[in-house]
C-alpha cells in the first residue's frame, strides 16, 4: 500500500491544498499513512475537501485514485483556476495560475 500523506504538502511549514496549491488551507494533515483522513477541511481557494471530492476513494489508500481525483477535480477549472470561496477571504493580488504553477514545481507528485 503507497503512503497517501504525500498529498499532505508542506511548504515553509504551511500545509497547501493539494488540488490548487492554496496555502494554510488546513490546520492538520487531511491524510492518514493509508489515505483516510486524518483531518477535515474545506480548501477556501478551490473548495477541494479531501473525503468528499476524492469521494472516499482516499479511503482504499491508492495513490492513483487520490491523483485521479485531483486530475478529474482540477479537469472542471478549463486550465484556469478560478476563486471559488468568499470573495473576501481572497488574499490581495492572489494569482491561480501562479498558484497552480508553484504547487506543480514543489510537488510533481500531484499534477
């Protein structure tokens, strides 16, 4: 079984999201060593929440189906991300490409 606490992505000891790269978005680790949870959050930015858009599949452990998930969430934002939280929430000069793009460089394992 793969070790799914690899989509728990650390930077500068802030956790980002793995579907947008979005910083802080979680206080704790959302995956386990199996992949189930270990935490619930909602990504502020994308609005991923590991155990409902991996839609348990976290829970098999497999990091296919993690990434598989991500791929299927990400494939709806057009190559685009877009904000999907409270506008207010939206951090001044916030750029989702540039965003996205930093996610993939520190973590190929997610893209």
């Amino acid at each position: 079984m793969l070790d799914a606490r690899q989509f728990n992505i650390l930077d500068a000891g802030r956790l980002l999201c793995p579907a947008c790269g979005f910083p802080d978005y979680a206080g704790e680790p959302a995956y386990n060593e199996q992949g189930g949870l270990a935490g619930i959050t909602i990504c502020s930015c994308c609005m991923w929440e590991p155990g409902f858009d991996d839609d348990a599949i976290a829970s098999a452990g497999a990091k296919a189906s993690i990434l598989g998930s991500l791929r299927a969430f990400r494939s709806g934002w057009d190559g685009e991300l877009q904000w999907q939280g409270r506008l207010a929430e939206r951090p001044m000069g916030w750029d989702g490409k540039r965003q996205l793009a930093y996610l993939f460089e520190i973590a190929p394992n997610v893209r």
